[in-house]
C-alpha cells in the first residue's frame, strides 16, 4: 500500500521568513485601507442619519395629518352643534312652561359652549401645526443637503475602491494562502499580535539594535539568538515576533 505523503516541516527560518513576508503582505493591505481614510465610517454616519431623519420627517407628517384630522372633527361638531340649537330653538317656540324653557335654554348654552371651546382648540391645533411645519421644513432642508454630502461621499469612494479592490482581492488571496502555510500556533499567535497592535505590526525586524515595533533595546545575545534564526523570539516588551533585519531586503 502506497504512503500517505506528509507535508514537510518547516524550518524555523522558513517561518520566520514566511511571518515577515506575510507581515509584508497585510502592511500592505492596510495601507490600501488606510487610502480610503474615514470615508467607509463617515458614508455609514450620513446613511445612519438619513434614515432618522426620514423616520422624523414620515413622523411629523403623520402628527400633521392627525392634527389636520382633529381641525375637522371639530369643524363638523360645530355644524352638529349649530343644527341641534336650530332644533332646539324651535323647540321653545312651543314649550309649555317655564321649566321646559329653561332646560332647552341650557341645552343650547351647552352647545354654544362646545363651539366655543371648538374654536379655541382648533385655533391651538392650527398653532401647533404651524410649528410642526416649521420642524418639518427644518428636517427635510437638512435631509436635502445631508443626501448631497452622502452622495458625494460615495462617489469618492467608490472611485477609491474601483481603484484598489482588484489589488486588495490579490493580497487578501496572498495572505490567506501564506497564513495557511504556518503551523497552528504560529498563526494563532500572528493573527492575536495583529489585532491587538495599533499599527496592526505582528512581526518587525530589528533595527539599529532596537525592536522595530516599540523601539526599545534589545540586549546583545537576544540580538545573537534572533540573527541565527534558530528559534522564533518575541519582544520582552510589546510581544511582537522579531526578525533579523536583512529580511527587508
């Protein structure tokens, strides 16, 4: 029976090698992002604020048509008023006794109440839908203008990444298929290293006898031990993986 090919194990060169050109690989792809600045987070700002402001404008104009809806409630129970004072004025015309014109005559004083307070309300309605009109403006003015700023936005980068996409997708590619070569916990470790540093640095060569991460000294056997490439060393200070510096090259 046929053996089963095994992968070959890499030297400690090798992966230190593989680690810088990786390394070199996602620097780059983060440079490419770092061309389009904030211009993804400020689209998502304005997109975020476009939407509130049309839920604000879909409200006001929803409060408004409630209030135009109240104005003419009103508008027909002063009618229904005026029709039942007509009836009841009718009515005494041909009461009976002073009591029964008495009770009619309230009830038209009640009605000529409710008109009254008809009006008044529907004068404070209107006030209140003026304001709202003023609101309403307001918003959609600045939607108006906020859409022409997201607009732009998106132009610019859209021009920004037709410009770069095809060579960031060719790097991601290239960082995927080298992250793979790395054992396990090489990779875990590059990866971790990645995420938690600022400037996304995992690995740095040594440079001019300090780490090329956080720049502190690196004593002289360390800087032997590093040279030889016989073991993987990491910063005492910041953690991140050292390599020698003619890996630049």
């Amino acid at each position: 029976m046929a053996k089963t090919a095994t992968k070959k194990e890499m030297t400690i060169a090798e992966k230190l090698h593989s680690l810088y050109d990786l390394q070199r690989i996602d620097s780059e792809i983060d440079r490419i992002r770092t061309i389009r600045g904030e211009l993804p987070l400020e689209v998502q700002d304005l997109e975020d604020e476009l939407a509130g402001l049309d839920t604000r404008i879909a409200n006001i104009e929803s409060e408004i048509k409630e209030l135009d809806t109240e104005i003419t409630d009103r508008k027909n129970g002063n009618k229904d008023a005026e029709v039942a004072i007509a009836k009841y004025k009718e009515q005494q015309n041909n009461v009976r006794n002073n009591r029964e014109f008495e009770s009619i005559s309230k009830e038209i004083e009640f009605q000529e109440l409710e008109m009254r307070l008809n009006e008044k309300r529907s004068k404070e309605t209107k006030f209140a839908i003026t304001n709202k009109k003023e609101v309403f403006d307001t918003a959609k003015e600045r939607r108006n203008f906020r859409a022409e700023d997201l607009s732009s936005k998106k132009a610019e980068l859209d021009e920004i990444i037709a410009e770069t996409q095809a060579q960031e997708e060719k790097l991601d590619k290239k960082s995927q298929a080298a992250l793979k070569k790395l054992d396990t916990r090489l990779s875990a470790a590059y990866t971790r290293l990645r995420s938690n540093a600022r400037n996304g640095l995992a690995v740095v060569p040594v440079d001019r006898d300090s780490c090329g991460g956080c720049f502190n000294k690196i004593p002289p056997q360390r800087q032997l031990d590093i040279q030889t490439k016989k073991k993987v060393i990491a910063c005492e200070h910041c953690g991140r993986i050292l390599v020698p510096s003619e890996l630049e090259d």
